[in-house]
C-alpha cells in the first residue's frame, strides 16, 4: 500500500472518531440560542450556563456517586472473584466468568429492563438502590478482567513465602498480593469510573422522578431545551474523560492493564 | 539412625490422581545438611512442600522435634523455605523484607531493627537495607531471601534450587556461603537440587530419588563411589553401563564379549577409566570436545556409545578416527541388576 493511501486512510479514521468530539466543542462555544453547527458566532457563555442548571447539578452528583461508590462495590466484589479465578482450579470457573462477563454481553436495555421488571417494580427497590446495583454489575466485568491480567503477572510463591513467614493466607493476600497489584486496581477503578459515568442503556430504564444520572438527564433536557448548553456540558464532560485517563496513562501506565 | 530430627513416615503424596511421592521414609538428624537429589519429576520438590506444609500428604506422617506437625499448618511450622525464584517482596524494602516475618510476630521495633541488621550483615547485605529488591543483584537476591528466613530462627531450614538462577562462578561462591551460614548456625538443612555435583559438594547425606521413591541414599563419598544402582551408578558419572551375564559383557547390539568374570549384573566405567589406543574392542571418535584438564570423546562403537577422555597434554584423536579401546574389568563398577 502506498504511504500516501496509509495516511488517508488514518486520517478518515482520526476524522471519524475525533470528529465529532471537536464539533460538539464548537457547538458548545456558540453565541447563538440554538443547538447547531458551525456554531452561531462564538462565546462561553453556554459553557457557564452549564452550572446554572439545577438539575444538571444534581444529575451530575448522582452520577458521580454511582461511578465512585458503584466501581468501589464492583472491585470489593471483582478482586476476591479475579483472585479465586486466577489462583484455584475451580470446578466451575468457566460458568463464573461467563457470568462475570454477561453485564457486558447483554445489552444494557435488557439489563435495565430486567432490573427494573424484576427488582424495582416487584420489590419496591428504590430506583436509586436499583440503579446502584446495576452500575456495580456493569463495572464487575472490567474489574475482574483487568485485576486479573494484574494477578497473572504475580508468582504465587510470593504468597507461600508469606505463608512461611507466619502469615495466614488472608493475611498474604493483604499484606503482599494487594500491594503489588495496586496498579491493577486503580486502573480497573478509573475503567469502571468512566464506564459508570458514561453509561445510558440501563440508566434509562432505572430514571424515575428526581432521580437521573447526568447522560439521561441531558436527553431529557434536549427534548425540552434546543439549546448549545447540552454541548457544552458534552465538552466538559468528554475532556473530563481525556483528563482522567490522560493522568492514568502518565502516572499508571494505564495502557498495560486495559 | 540415632535421634532424628525430621522424621517423615511412609509419606505419600499427590497432585489430584497424579502420585508424586509414594511410602517415603526419611531421617534427617538435627544440624544435617540432606540434599534431595533427582531429576525433574522424582519427588523432591514435593517432598520439601510437604516438609514445608504447603501440601498435606496423601498418607504418612511427618514429625519435626519430636512433635507430629503433619496437620500443622504451614504459617505455624517453623519451617523456612527458600525459594528457586526467591520470592522476595517487590513492594517492600530490605529490610523490610527481612522485618517481614518478624512484625507478624509483634516484636518489638527495637529489637526488630537489632535482629534485621544482625542478619542483613550476616548475609553481607547491610549496605543495602534500603535498595529494593529489584535493585538487587541474583546473588544478593538469593542471600536476602536466605536472611528473611534465617532470622526467625527456623527449626529447619528448606532450600529449593536456591542456586540454580545463578552464574557458574556465583553458585561456586553461594555454595561455600551456605556452608558457611549452615556451620555456624547448626540449622538442619533440606537442600533440592537436580545437580550432582552442588549435591555431593553440599551435603552430610544424599537422598537420591527417582520417580517418588529414594533410589539410594548416604554419604557423598558412598554415593560417588558405590553407587548402588544402574540409575545412581548414571547419576554419579559412570557414564559407560553394560549388563554382565554369565561371564559375558552384553553389547547394546546384543553381541556377548566374554571374559568378563563380573557375578551377573552391570559393569560401569566412568570416561576417565576407559583405556584408549588399544584393547579388544573398535569404535570411530563421533566428538572430541576440549575441557581444560582433559578431552573429551564420544565413540561409537558396535556394543554402543562409550564416553572417554585423555589428558590435554596429548593430542587428541580426530573426529571420525577409529580407534581401539578397552573396558578393563578391574576398574568397572559392580553393580547388581541391569539397567
């Protein structure tokens, strides 16, 4: 292939996936009353907008609850279960860790649905204990898979040499097998954050009265409100993204673990 | 055998359905130094996890001063092991890594500073209390993972191819290390090895097994010298094996050289003793290789490979010269049992 065939085709696909991300900056950046673009003059004043809306606020510290405490269930549940995959032969490990797996592999409306059909609706679980378990299930599969590639990379004679030295095994597990997989952890803490924080499928069935996560409650938003602040917000939460993971990559390696 | 000090009773050990050790029986007295010697595969390894307590044996028991420890856990057994990759602690320091056993035990920070350091300088590590153990060299590796476990003063102390990640001039040095460590100390030691040489070298006593069970054991003269079977007679050098049957010399080929006066069983050289230029026998060199004190031969020969040497000061015979040789029965093994 011709080097000048190569660049075009990565610039199409840099275009394609970046993209949109530059023109939802743009939109964001408009001085005009209207959701469009190019944008309609320029301004920040839908940037500061963003803040002025109650409901975005409590969205956002709703969602962020659920991204914070929702991954940290998710790896007090995932590091034990990567733990058992990774160092016993289990009778039933192939079964478990397609269990593990399926919050991924079922669509998330299934999930919502299923949530909602059986839990809150039956059981009069309230939607936000509904939508708790659902980002903690959500986030499991990340945990577990990017814990366990970390556990993968630790001797167990550590642990046994632990062992020897006096230490029951949950005392091993603590004492040496968690600070070496340290790294592991926080990157499977920073994966779940942002997959909880960017997650609508489930969220959508679990919405009730006063209680939306911030992507849902923008949906709802737009279908009132046509205006460039919905943008904005996008913009600030995508760079939030690119930030966090910018910080992992420097400070973590992220990459090594994902 | 007068008062043993590690006992291990008809000991049987597996992994699943796999038997990996079976009906084992061992003295070991105090302040011994016992290498398990085999190749992969015969037991030794497991032999020592069970000593250790990291597997529970099948059957058998397992006493340790006097005491039955066969279902005492491993964190309660005071046992040290250490281990071919070392096992040290990545995270932690040195020191710390030497500290590690003994602030489970909740001793105190000054008495713990004073063991460590008493340790560490054993060990010719006090200079680097604070490098991590990446920062390590093999060698200081080896004796820092040694320190941890010396420090909580083990009744028995189980190494498990401690030297077998070194460099040849470093095991050498490693070696009368641990000889040094295990003099002074009076510690019992369980050393694995699948090295004859680092086992004769090492021990009071040699444990040779193969397949699960001790082929043959006692001291490394014994051993090295009267090897009892075809397998050990192999292990120890004799690297020319032939079956002796009513006064005949039994070719891999099945041709019968008589003259052989040998009870029926084998006859082994080692290289050293085959005699080269003239004998009954005719072979053409397959490889001559250079070993400093001598050189060394492959012969092909009709009654089979034969592995020779001569010393360096004469000039070696060509690769692909025939040559005649003998087996003098006057310097070959007596072995019961062919191979």
């Amino acid at each position: 292939m011709g080097k000048w065939t190569t660049f075009l085709i990565i610039g199409l696909t840099l275009t394609f996936l970046i993209g949109p991300f530059f023109i939802i900056i743009a939109a964001g950046l408009s001085a005009g009353e209207n959701l469009a673009f190019p944008p309609e003059g320029l301004s920040l004043k839908w940037y500061w907008a963003v803040f002025e809306v109650e409901s975005f606020r409590e969205s956002f510290a709703l969602s962020m609850f659920l991204a914070v405490f929702g991954t940290l269930s998710a790896l007090v549940l995932g590091v034990p279960a990567a733990y058992a995959l990774s160092r016993y032969r289990l009778p039933f490990a192939e079964t478990v860790k397609t269990i593990v797996a399926a919050p991924i592999i079922v669509p998330g409306i299934i999930v919502g649905l299923g949530l909602l059909r059986y839990l809150v609706i039956p059981l009069n679980f309230t939607v936000s204990m509904a939508l708790f378990m659902a980002h903690t299930a959500l986030v499991i599969p990340y945990a577990v898979r990017v814990v366990t590639a970390s556990l993968e990379n630790l001797r167990s004679d550590m642990e046994e040499a632990a062992i020897l030295l006096g230490c029951t095994r949950f005392g091993a597990f603590v004492k040496v097998v968690l600070p070496n997989i340290r790294g592991g952890v926080l990157a499977a803490f920073i994966l779940g954050f942002v997959t909880s924080f960017n997650q609508v499928p489930v969220s959508l069935f679990l919405s009730g009265p006063g209680v939306r996560t911030l992507p849902i409650d923008m949906l709802a938003y737009m279908e009132i409100t046509y205006d460039p602040s919905v943008a904005a917000l996008s913009a600030l939460l995508a760079i939030m993204s690119v930030g966090i993971i910018f910080l992992a990559e420097k400070f973590l390696g992220f990459s090594r673990y994902v | 055998m007068s008062e043993s000090f590690v006992s291990l009773k008809n000991l049987t050990l597996a992994y699943g359905d796999t038997v990996a050790v079976s009906q084992l029986s061992l003295n070991i007295r105090k302040g011994e130094l016992i290498t398990l010697l085999g190749p992969s595969g015969c037991g030794k390894t497991t032999t020592m996890r069970a000593i250790a307590g990291l597997l529970s044996p099948r059957s058998g028991s397992i006493e340790i001063d006097g005491t039955d420890v066969t279902k005492v856990p491993a964190n309660k057994r005071g046992v040290g092991l250490v281990f071919q990759s070392y096992a040290l602690f990545p995270h932690l320091s040195t020191f710390e890594n030497v500290a590690f056993g003994l602030r489970l035990r909740k001793v105190s920070n000054g008495e713990i500073k004073k063991r460590v350091e008493q340790s560490l300088d054993t060990v010719e590590l006090g200079e680097l209390a604070n490098r991590k153990p990446s920062e390590l060299s093999g060698g200081q590796q080896q004796r820092l993972s040694l320190a941890r476990s010396l420090v909580l003063e083990p009744k028995v102390m189980l190494l498990d191819e401690p030297l077998s990640n070194l460099d040849a001039r470093l095991r050498l040095d490693m070696r009368s290390e641990l000889q040094r460590l295990q003099r002074n100390s009076g510690i019992t030691m369980v050393f694995v090895t699948h090295d004859q040489g680092e086992a004769l070298a090492l021990a009071d006593r040699v444990v040779l097994m193969k397949d699960g069970l001790i082929e043959q054991m006692g001291t490394p003269t014994e051993l090295y010298n009267h090897p009892s079977t075809v397998f050990a007679a192999d292990f120890m050098g004799f690297e020319n094996i032939f079956e002796v049957r009513e006064g005949a010399l039994i070719g891999r080929d099945g041709s019968k050289i008589s003259g052989y006066n040998a009870p029926s069983g084998s006859l082994a050289w080692r290289p050293g003793v085959v005699s080269l230029g003239s004998g009954p026998f005719h072979g053409t060199v397959a490889g001559v290789s250079f070993a400093g004190e001598m050189w060394e031969y492959v012969i092909t020969s009709p009654l089979g490979r034969i592995t020779a040497s001569t010393p360096a000061g004469n000039p070696p015979y060509p690769i692909g010269a025939t040559l005649a040789f003998d087996l003098p029965e006057q310097f070959g093994h007596q072995i019961k049992g062919a191979g």
